[in-house]
C-alpha cells in the first residue's frame, strides 16, 4: 500500500499479507526503510497495532538495553 501511517500516526509505505481472513501490514518509513510497525486486521476488523519507537542492540534474547 502506497500510503499507510503505524499506530503512532506516522506515515509510511506498508507490505500487506492476508491468509483465511487475517491480514497483516508491516508499516515502513518510506524514506529510510525502517520497519514502523504492524497493523492485524481480522475480517476487515482492527485487531492490533503497534508503532517502535526506540531500537537497541543487545548482546543475547531477553536482555534488557541500558537506558540512557
């Protein structure tokens, strides 16, 4: 979808994936790529949304990044 915003409001270009009346959208920034956020819709229904605001890298699954 050409024009699509992520549960922050933020607009993007989204790649849509519909399997047994589930659909997914993963919402990208149109300029840099990045992965926005995710809308899942259930039979044409708002089922979840989620928008990620910050990134880290850690050094195995499950930790937690340092704030700063």
């Amino acid at each position: 979808m050409p024009s699509a915003s992520d549960a922050a409001g933020r607009p993007g270009v989204a790649v849509l994936f519909t399997y047994q009346g589930a659909q997914i959208e993963w919402i990208f920034d149109r300029g840099t790529l990045k992965l926005l956020g995710e809308l899942d819709f259930s039979n044409g229904t708002l089922t979840g949304e989620t928008a990620i605001l910050d990134r880290a890298i850690v050094n195995h699954a499950g930790q937690v990044p340092a704030s700063g």
